[in-house]
C-alpha cells in the first residue's frame, strides 16, 4: 500500500507514527554524533599508536638525523591501518620537527629543532599561561650556566661572533638590529656552551625577547643606565674570549640584575 494511501485510511495511526519518529529523532541525532565521536577517537588512537611505531622504529633501528625511513605504505602494511592514517602520522610528526617530509622521497629523521618548544612557550605566553617575569626567571637560571660553559669551550670564531654582537649592541641605533643583536649575543653563547639542548631553549626564548628587548632599552632612558648595560655585555664576552668561566658567570649574573627582568619581577 502506498504511503499517500495509507494516510487516507489510518490518518490518527499515521499522525502518532510522525509524532513518535519526530520525537525519536533527537535521539538518533545523538546517537548518530556519538558514534561519530567514537569514530574519531578511534581514528586520533590509531594515529597516535602509528606515531608511536614510527618512533619506535628510529630508536630500535638506532637511526640518526637524515636517515631514511620506511614509507607510509610499508609502515601502513605492519601494523594493519590504510595509508591515510600514517600520511596523518607522518604530518603530525613532521608538525613537532622529528620528521622531514617531502613529496616525491622517503620521511627522513630530523635534526633537532627548538621551534616545537618555541610554539608552545609563545602559546603560554600569549594566553597568560606563564609570565615574561617567569620566563626571565629560567633564562637567568640558564644563562649563567651558559656562560660559564661558553668560557670553557668556545671556538675562536665564537667568540668573535660575542664579541661583535656586543659591539652591535653598543652603535647601532635601530631598535631592530639591537634586538637582533642582542639575540644573537645570547643564542651564540649557548651555542658556544657546548650543550646543543642550551642552544635550542635558549632560541625557543626568541619571540619572548623580542618584546622583552625594546622595552629594556625603552626604560633605561638615561645614558649613563644605558652605558652600565653595554659596559656588562662586554664583560661577558670578554670574559668568555679569556676562558674565564667564574668570570663570566659573574657578569652574566650583573647582566640580569641589570636587566628589564628585575622590574618584570617586581611588578608580579
């Protein structure tokens, strides 16, 4: 029997049918997004155990920096999931620098990268998570190590390159190559430590010191605050240029009492 016949003969039986299957549908619905965020839970565990494979085979098979690895195909095939999922494996890990990707070659391990770490900082920091005073706090705590080590095992270039980013520092009048400067004068001396885990959270600071630079120089109004700040970069690079590590620590240590960070301090 046709539906419109049906209405004709059985208009109350056909009414309250409506009615139920009206009423059940926000049930379905419901059912229906549930079942969708099974799915996608399910699909974001088998991400993450195909992610968790992929690094599991770097350190089992001891790979290092610009290996190669499998293909997404290879890898798809030993743990049983379709190609998408490790395409999206792959991306992922590409996202948090352990990974190189490319179109038309094999995933490659990736060399060590701060900018993962950057990320994150600039994300606590732009959602007031953690404060520039306490992000001041740990690069203190850093940088004197970082100093000291410097002065036991820079390079002569290095040094140089110190040397020349405090002198910088010292004439140039452009707000953004200071900051540049002094950026570099730091990044360089973790470097210079012989701690490549110093170098890379010394620049993931990058973004934290582009705010925090101009606004040291913009409160050290008088010439002779910003003449004290000058005179203590070249202390420590000079410090670092001798090998004197108790030295440098020190100068590094008057650098950030001098510094905008004691103020961000006591303002908290």
């Amino acid at each position: 029997m046709r539906l419109s016949q049906q209405r004709q003969l059985h208009p109350r039986l056909f009414a309250a049918f409506r009615h139920g299957a009206d009423r059940d549908a926000p049930d379905r619905r419901r059912g229906m997004s549930r079942v969708a965020a099974i799915d996608a839970t399910a699909s974001r565990s088998l991400v993450e155990r195909a992610m968790e494979m992929v690094r599991d085979h770097i350190r089992t098979h001891d790979l290092k920096v610009g290996d190669s690895l499998p293909g997404e195909g290879s890898f798809a095939v030993q743990m049983g999931v379709s190609r998408p999922v490790m395409r999206e494996a792959f991306g992922a890990l590409a996202a948090l620098r352990l990974v190189d990707v490319g179109n038309g070659r094999r995933p490659r391990v990736a060399a060590i990268d701060g900018s993962a770490m950057a990320a994150s900082l600039g994300h606590a920091i732009n959602t007031a998570q953690v404060s520039l005073a306490d992000v001041w706090d740990v690069r203190r705590t850093l940088e004197l190590r970082t100093a000291e080590l410097a002065a036991l095992n820079r390079s002569d270039d290095q040094a140089r390159v110190i040397s020349a980013a405090a002198h910088r520092l010292a004439v140039d009048r452009d707000e953004g190559a200071r900051t540049a400067a002094d950026t570099e004068f730091h990044q360089v001396i973790a470097a210079a430590s012989g701690n490549p885990l110093f170098y890379q959270i010394i620049c993931s600071f990058e973004e934290m010191m582009a705010r925090a630079v101009p606004r040291a120089w913009q409160e050290r109004a008088l010439p002779e605050e910003r003449a004290e700040s000058l005179t203590l970069h070249h202390e420590v690079a000079d410090a670092i240029a001798a090998r004197e590590p108790a030295r440098a620590r020190a100068a590094m240590e008057r650098h950030f009492a001098n510094s905008v960070g004691e103020r961000l301090r006591d303002a908290r």
